[in-house]
C-alpha cells in the first residue's frame, strides 16, 4: 500500500484505495479504544473482591501487581462489580457502534473531497471535531 502510493501518482488517488486505507487507520483506532476500555475495567472492578474472594480475582493471579490483597475485614461488593462490568460493557458497545457509524461516514466525505477544495475543507475539520 505504501508503495503504491509512494511510485503512483495516479494510484494514490484511487478510490478502493483511498477506502481501504480510512477504513483500515479506524478499525486500528477501535482496537485501541477496546483495549483502553479492558484496562479500565480491570481497574474498576478488581477493588470490589473482598476479603474472602480475592482469591478469585485476577490482582490475586499476579506475584507483582497495582493491587494488594484487601484487609481482613473488607466485604465483598459482587453487586458494584456486577454493575462495573455491564457499564464497561455498555460502553464498549456504545463506542464501538459509534465508531463504525463515524468511520463510514467521513470515508464517505474522504472519497468525495478530490474534486472540491469546500468538501475537503469540511472533512479536515470534522477530522479535528471528532
């Protein structure tokens, strides 16, 4: 891809080409936000193991972790973690969704903006609002 683009002047400037491209930089960025979410999650959730269920935890699994194993007397929050995980999950899906729609409708600007200098400037700044 990156050869083409650097020997062809003409090819640069294809439309499959062009698409594939804006498609595969977003699905990259959506993989990243996927992985940002998973780490908030084990943040939010690993605290609310008690006592008598850390055990079960994944900071219980790590000889060296963020996380120490909680005092005697800390109660476990199964319902807290129950929530933080369905809320991470929510979000996940919310972005995920959003991320696709946003993607395929600046690629659908992005292929448009060869012929008119307006369409291009519209689609740089919707680039920086989003």
């Amino acid at each position: 891809m990156y050869v083409i683009n650097k020997l062809s002047y003409v090819q640069r400037f294809r439309v499959g080409l062009v698409r594939y491209t804006q498609v595969t930089l977003s699905m990259g960025y959506l993989g990243l936000l996927h992985d940002v979410i998973a780490i908030l999650r084990c943040v939010l959730v690993n605290p609310t193991y008690g006592s008598i269920m850390y055990y079960q935890s994944p900071a219980a699994q790590n000889k060296e972790g963020f996380y120490g194993a909680p005092a005697a007397d800390v109660p476990d929050r199964k319902r807290l973690r129950s929530q933080c995980r369905k809320m991470m999950g929510a979000l996940q899906m919310q972005l995920f969704i959003g991320g696709i729609v946003l993607a395929a409708y600046g690629n659908s600007l992005y292929s448009q903006d060869f012929d008119d200098q307006h369409k291009a400037d519209v689609t740089a700044v919707l680039r920086q609002v989003f």
